[in-house]
C-alpha cells in the first residue's frame, strides 16, 4: 500500500488537522501526554528536529506524520523579533529573499521524510516584529496537505509532497487600522472540510471568504466581507437545522456562512476593534473572543442562530446568545472550552475561567508573569499553557487553580502546541519537540 493510501485509512481520535485540532477546540482526551519532561537531559522527549527558517505556524499531524511550515531566510543575520509587548506597530526590516517550505516529520522519529518550497522570493508585504512570514498553521485531511503562505499564495500537496495545485491570492495587505502603510503579514489559517478549503482574508481593503475543491484548488465561491485586518482562523460547525457552516471572527461583525455557497447566514455586531483569536465549537455553543482594548468581549452563540444576532442596548443575552461578557475576552490566545469550563488566557498571563453554561467567573488567576502568544490546549484534565518564553505551564483543569507542573522547552515559543498519540508537539523558534515516550 502507498503511504497515501495508509494515511487515507489511519483516521482516529488521535488526529490534529488543522490549527488547534478538530473544531479549533485544542482538546484531545485519551492521549496521555506527559505531566513533566527535561529537554536538555532527554527525559520525556520522544525526539527533537530542527527545522529551518522562522515561522509561527503550528504542526498538524495526521497518522504518522507532522506537517510544519517554515519561511527561510536568504539573510545569515537572524530577523528581528519581538518578544512581549511593545507600543510600536512598526513592521519588522525583513525584506531579504526567502523561501516558503513544508515539512514532513514522521511521527515516531522526528526524521525529515520530505520537504518542499512552494515559494521563493522577496516577500510582497512586510510583517509585524512578533509575527513571521510563515504564521498560517497548514491543515490536512490525510490526503491533501494545504499551506497558506499569504501573499505568496495558497499551496495543495499531497502527503508523499506531490504538488497538487497552487493559487495566487493576490497581495495580503494587512495591518494597523489606523496606519495602513503599516504592514503586520497574515496568520488566518486555512481549514479543510469534507471537499473544501476555506481560507478568511481580512485585509486593509477588498477583504474576502473563499472556498476552493481540495483536490483541484477550483475556486467554489467567493464571498466580499465589509471588514479590515484581522489574524482570526474560520472554524466549521453544523448547525441545528443540519446545515454546514463556517464561523469568522471580525472586527465589525462575527459571521457565520453556508459552507455550500458562501451566503451568509447570521452575523453579530462585534465591539473589538481587532480579531485574533479563533472561534471555537463546543457544547452546542460558538465561543467567539476579542481582547483589543478597551473592548474585550466574549461571546458564546447558540448553534441555532440565523439572522441578526447583536445585542441591543445593554442586553448581555437574547434568542441565539447563549450569554456575554463586555470584558475578559483574550487579545491572542484563543480560548478553550474544556469539561463545562471555558479558560480564556491573556497574554500577559492571566487564566479566568468561566461556567460555560451561564458565564459566570469561576476564578481569575495569574499563571506566570510573562507574554503569551500560544492558545492553551488540554488533555486527559490537565491545560498546557506556553509562554513566550518557552515555559510550558501544566495547571489542573476544574473550579479552582492549581499548577501541576513547569517546564521549559529551551527557546521562544509563538506557536501552538499539538496533541496526538501519547505526545504534546511543541514548535520552538528553530526546533520541533515532540514531548512524551518514545515511539
């Protein structure tokens, strides 16, 4: 059998498809990874691999391989980046040639299987300091392997690295609202469900949704969106009439769309300037945050909701909103929803947790004093939160605050983490982790 057909058969509870794995709710319960590890002294690390170039990106993993995306360099100095929090919005000097790449890991080993440019060049737009110019978290569905690299392009290969079909998506020009010669590159990863990529481009201007046939990248539909930037992945749900639909977090509206024709279906009034975390599915509810202040909302929407959805006046609830909250929604990490708790991170490190049913506070509790960028994930009733720093912090999921563990992984950590098999895979700034027994 070809490694393509194994692929195509090895679908299970084990797989992380996309950015935050299945439904964008970064869970996976029965994997069991590990409570405590030591990179340097190779205690609970199944392998480790560097991997070139500089990318934000998070890994996927479909049977037994680890997809990442990277951008290289052409420059040997090391690019700017900014770690923590800083006023300025000056896009980084990161000009120089590069190379967009994938990567194919094999699961058991780390071992490089394969890897492939999709793209070289002088990037068509700038990035912001803390960000890459490879930030969109690639997804499969054990066939197809999809990048999305921004302005230069969305990239389909098959899992073995055939390259199946490429498109042009024109030049992503995404930034600060209030500075539009200010660049800051995008980070809206792609999704893939059933026959379609999804891919959400909200730019400075002429901002779109579009979905494309995964096996052909033909354009399906394309739908115009009256939005500015924003660095939120789309997340697909069905809805209580059965229908299939995907779910975009926004500045001026929080949308849903048939996934069939693009038409929109819902929208809710939005009161964060900036969208970055992803919305979320869970407990027949769409947990939809913004942090950007003053405005910090938090929004869990029925799966029946059609129509108008904004709240009028000072009302915190109506027909198909569940319940809101106008503060202590996250600026980056997207949140988690996890055994009737909903965990919303900020990034400088503060966990509130929430009863998903009603919205009520259940505790607020600093974590560590540092920046977050990483969305938290869980498994088997543990949270991992990861620090820029590259401090993974294991805390006890349920009503109270309780850390279990520390440990660091060795450098700056952006990305987040994946879960799949007994592993927490980690991408560092210049490696790949993957923490747990060896296979």
């Amino acid at each position: 059998m070809s490694m393509l057909g194994a692929l195509s058969v090895s679908v299970g509870a084990q797989q992380w498809p996309s950015f935050r794995g299945p439904q964008a709710n970064g869970v996976l319960d029965g994997t069991t990874p590990p409570l405590s590890w030591d990179v340097s002294g190779w205690t609970n690390i199944a392998w480790r691999v560097r991997v070139p170039g500089m990318a934000h990106s998070s890994p996927v993993v479909w049977g037994d391989r680890v997809f990442v995306t990277t951008a290289v360099s052409g420059s040997d100095a090391l690019p700017a980046l900014l770690r923590g929090y800083s006023n300025s919005g000056e896009p980084a000097p990161d000009q120089t040639p590069h190379q967009w790449r994938l990567y194919a890991l094999d699961r058991r080993s780390g071992r490089v299987l394969w890897e492939r440019t999709a793209h070289q060049g002088v990037p068509r737009t700038k990035r912001h300091m803390k960000s890459s110019h490879a930030s969109a978290t690639p997804a499969t569905d054990g066939r197809t392997v999809v990048a999305f690299f921004g302005s230069e392009g969305l990239h389909a290969f098959d899992v073995d690295g055939t390259p199946r079909w490429k498109r042009d998506l024109g030049v992503m020009d995404s930034g600060s609202t209030h500075f539009p010669e200010r660049q800051w590159g995008v980070a809206s990863s792609p999704i893939i469900d059933g026959s379609r990529v999804i891919v959400q481009c909200d730019l400075q201007k002429d901002s779109f949704l579009a979905a494309f046939q995964v096996e052909t990248g033909e354009p399906l539909w394309r739908v115009a969106r009256d939005e500015g930037p924003s660095w939120a992945s789309p997340t697909a749900y069905t809805d209580d009439r059965g229908r299939r639909l995907v779910v975009t977090n926004a500045g001026k509206f929080i949308r849903g769309n048939d996934l069939s024709t693009g038409d929109e279906v819902w929208r809710l009034a939005n009161s964060s300037e900036i969208a970055v975390p992803t919305p979320v599915v869970a407990d027949r509810a769409l947990v939809v945050t913004s942090g950007y202040q003053p405005a910090r909302p938090i929004f869990a929407i029925r799966t029946s909701a059609a129509g108008d959805l904004s709240l009028v006046g000072e009302a915190t609830t109506n027909a198909h909103v569940r319940w809101s909250r106008a503060r202590g929604g996250s600026y980056v990490p997207t949140p988690l929803v996890y055994r009737g708790l909903l965990y919303a991170l900020s990034t400088n490190g503060v966990l509130a947790a929430y009863d998903m049913a009603s919205g009520q506070l259940v505790y607020e509790r600093r974590v560590a004093p540092a920046a977050y960028s990483a969305s938290p994930v869980a498994a088997d009733g543990r949270l991992y939160l990861t620090s820029e720093d590259g401090d993974v912090h294991v805390v006890k999921a349920g009503a109270s605050f309780e850390t279990l563990a520390t440990n660091a992984i060795g450098e700056m950590v952006m990305a987040t983490p994946a879960l799949s098999d007994g592993l927490l895979i980690v991408r560092g700034l210049s490696r790949v982790v993957a923490l747990g027994q060896p296979r």
